[in-house]
C-alpha cells in the first residue's frame, strides 16, 4: 500500500469520526421558530413538531395530566431509542 493512500485512509477516517461525533450532537432537541411564526421543535423524531405559541401553552398547561397518563398506561406504551 502506498504511503498516499495510508495517508487518504486515516484522513477518511478522521473525517467519519467526525461526522458521527456531529450526529450526536445533531439528537439534542433544538428550537426554532418557523416561517409562519410557530415554534419548531427539533429532535424529537424524524420531523419536527411545530405548534403556536397558544397551542405550546395549552400543552404545557397539561404537563400533570400527560404525565399521570403516561404512568396509568405505562404497560402498554412504548420506547422509541
């Protein structure tokens, strides 16, 4: 093997370490705000889920109760990892 190509291998394998280091970092729930003035969340999934600012509250206004379900149907929900 020549030292060129040993030398292009290592590179290249510099370059994936980066890249999967970067998609770790890429799983952190982020937030933006999207071009109809929603807020986007980032993160979570495949897409993003995006709700106005009064449906966000509504929501969190709830967090008790979402949880309470969540607890009461833990047997029959599932994980994503």
């Amino acid at each position: 093997m020549s030292e060129d190509l040993a030398k292009e291998i290592e590179r290249l394998k510099a370059e994936n370490e980066k890249l999967k280091a970067d998609k770790k970092k890429s799983r952190d729930i982020t937030f933006k705000v999207s071009a109809k003035g929603a807020v986007s969340v980032y993160g979570m999934g495949r897409f993003p889920v995006t709700l106005y600012k009064e449906q966000w509250e509504k929501l969190l206004d709830k967090r008790d109760d979402i949880l309470e379900f969540i607890a009461e149907n833990e047997a029959e929900l599932k994980t994503k990892e």
